[in-house]
C-alpha cells in the first residue's frame, strides 16, 4: 500500500478535528426538540446504517457466539450509557465546557485501572490525574461558579467515566477482532439497547425542526460514522502517539464552533480549564514514551503493545500486556 502524501493525511486528520468538534454543537441544536434518549437513538440509527454499508465492502468477520453478551457490554458502555449521560449533562452545560469535561477520559481510564484492575500507578500518573481534575473544576467555575453549578451538568463526566470502561474492555477484544470489526458491533449492539427510546421517535422527528432534524443527521454521519473511518485511515498511516496529538485541537476548534454557531460566550476560566485538562491528558501520555522500550532486544518479544482507542470525543491509549 502506498503511502499518502502529507497533505493527503492532513486533510483527512482535519476532516476528524472539525467532525468531533461539531459533536457538541450539534447535541446542543438536537435537544431543542429531542430528548437525550431520542437523540442518541436517532444518531446511531443513521450511523448504523452508514456502518453496514462498510462492513459489507470490507467483508467484516462475523462475532463468535461466545463474545455476543461482552459485544453488548462494550455497546452499553461505549454507546448507550456514554450518550445518554453527555446528551442530559449538556443540557445544563455549554457546549464549549462539554467538549472540554469529556476530555476527561484518561483521567478516568487511570482511576479505572487502578480501582477496577488492580494496576500499579506511577506518581507521575496521580499528579496527572489531580492536576486535570482540578482543571474539571475550573471549568465548573468557569461556567457557574463552585456554589451555582447545576450537578445534572456532571453527568458528562460519567459519560467520561463510561468511556473509560469502555476502553479497558475493548483492551480484551483488540486481540480478537480488527478495529473497524469492533466499532461496527459496538455501534450495532449499542444502538440496539438504545431502541428502548424508538416509541415516539417518530412523531418527534415529524414534529422538529428543520435545524434539530439537520443537527441530528449530522451527528449520525459526520461524528458517528466517517469520523470514525477516516480517523482509522489515519491511523493505518501514522503512529497513535502522533495521530492523537492532533485531537488536542479538537476542544478549541469547538469553543470556536460553539461561539460561532450558538453565540456561546466562552470565558477565560473555561478555557484556562481546558489548557489544564488538556496538559494533564498530553503528560500521561507522555509518561509512555518516555517510559517504552526497543521492542526487541537480542531476540525477545515484546512485552506490550500500545494501541489506540477511539471515539468522537478523542483518543486514549492503550497498554496491552502480551
């Protein structure tokens, strides 16, 4: 396979920048006139079918028996809960200081670790994770004030919370099936349990308007669906620890959207918030390279594998013992 040209991957990485910074935008145009449920359902009902136009072009492997209720697990956590719980916090929060607090996903990825799996952390990981907790909270004061902020907004760091589970499951499945394999049952089986929300859904559509219906067809092409694949191109073409730097733009590029397209006034704090969730993300991964070693010396293999993991809210990596 030849490699693309420089501009070529650009563009494409670009391409993801602005799909993933519109994800907010366009949550917060949705839920004019859908509810949370609704509009998740709706936007994986469109990703759902761009997904299967896919996998029947690149002949994706069919799941063994065995793996369907862990397939549905991963959709739980990585579709159904993450969206329900970022579409209600986002209705208390701007869509700026959303795009921030679920950069989060690290952060909670480590705790997880830590609390779930029975990991060691390095001290370099905890002052990481204090570090971009107390930017989550400059956010909130960015936003409210500490003693106004309306607690139904923290449910976006559930969702990030959510995503994080979802990441240390997925570690198990990146041995066994391709990425594009996995997000397209994970979209699938998440899109599944999201049908609990189909009664009514379509006298919401009938009565929306046109810029809600929009928003959500947007959110099911662009964030959901060819996000996803081009980011996947990129990454066939660029290490993770490269790719993933570009994403940190994905914030700024959305605080820009956001004031652009809502005439949301982002404030100083939020976005001092935001440099410091995004500094304590960007430091853990740095603790990685510094840390990786040669994966052959004299003959052995290779103790670990990093691998990425991606969603419309960034990319976290991941160690893989072997």
């Amino acid at each position: 396979m030849n490699a693309p040209s420089p501009v070529k991957l650009t563009l494409v990485t670009a391409s993801v920048i602005l799909c993933w910074a519109y994800s907010p935008i366009g949550v917060h145009m949705a839920l004019h006139s859908y509810s949370p449920g609704q509009l998740a359902l709706g936007r994986f009902l469109i990703a759902s079918v761009l997904m299967a136009g896919v996998a029947l072009m690149a002949k994706i492997e069919r799941p063994r028996l065995r793996d369907l209720p862990w397939l549905l697990v991963l959709g739980f956590f990585g579709i159904f809960l993450h969206h329900l719980t970022i579409n209600f916090g986002q209705q208390f929060v701007t869509a700026a200081a959303s795009s921030v607090l679920a950069q989060s996903v690290p952060l909670f990825t480590v705790l997880v670790a830590f609390f779930g799996l029975k990991e060691r952390v390095t001290g370099w990981r905890w002052g990481c994770v204090l570090l971009g907790l107390s930017g989550v909270l400059v956010v909130i004061w960015g936003e409210h004030g500490l003693g106004k902020i309306d607690p139904r907004g923290l449910m976006i760091l559930v969702a990030a919370l959510s995503w994080s589970l979802y990441f240390t499951l997925q570690k198990h499945y990146s041995r066994r099936y391709n990425p594009l394999t996995t997000v397209c049952y994970t979209v699938w089986s998440g899109t599944l349990l999201l049908c609990v929300y189909l009664p009514g859904l379509p006298a919401v559509v009938a009565q929306s308007s046109t810029q809600a219906n929009w928003a959500v067809l947007l959110l099911g092409v662009f964030p959901s669906a060819m996000a996803y694949l081009a980011w996947a191109y990129v990454l066939r073409h660029v290490e993770v620890s490269r790719a993933s730097v570009a994403l940190y733009l994905v914030p700024p590029v959305a605080m820009v959207m956001a004031a652009t397209l809502l005439g949301e006034q982002v404030s100083m704090r939020v976005v001092l918030g935001g440099l410091i969730v995004l500094a304590s993300v960007g430091a853990i991964s740095l603790e990685g390279r510094w840390r990786r070693k040669p994966s052959r010396v004299h003959g052995e293999h290779p103790q670990a594998v990093t691998v990425g993991v991606l969603g419309d809210k960034g990319v976290a990596e991941v160690r893989l013992d072997r």
